[in-house]
C-alpha cells in the first residue's frame, strides 16, 4: 500500500512538471474528482504513465 501511494506521489509530480502547475491547478478539481470515483483506474494509470 505504501509503495503505491509513494508511485502515485511520484506520478502526480511528474504530471505537474510535465503540464505545468498553471494546467494542474485549473484541472485539479477535476484529478481529485476522478481519484475519487475511479479508485482502481488511477493506479493503472500510473502503471501506464510510469
């Protein structure tokens, strides 16, 4: 569980460097949203973007 969480740390800060934090800040309502719905789909999509 422990690692997941430090690969979804690491995933989120890749996407805020990548997209920039101005992106990141506009979608982030939108990120938290779907983290919250879809708790099994963001995993994968960190196995996916990793």
């Amino acid at each position: 569980m422990k690692s997941c969480v430090r690969l979804a740390a690491h995933a989120v800060a890749m996407i805020v460097a990548l997209t920039g934090a101005t992106v990141f800040h506009a979608s982030g309502l939108q990120w938290a949203a779907a983290v919250d719905a879809m708790p099994l789909r963001y995993p994968m999509a960190v196995v996916l973007a990793g």
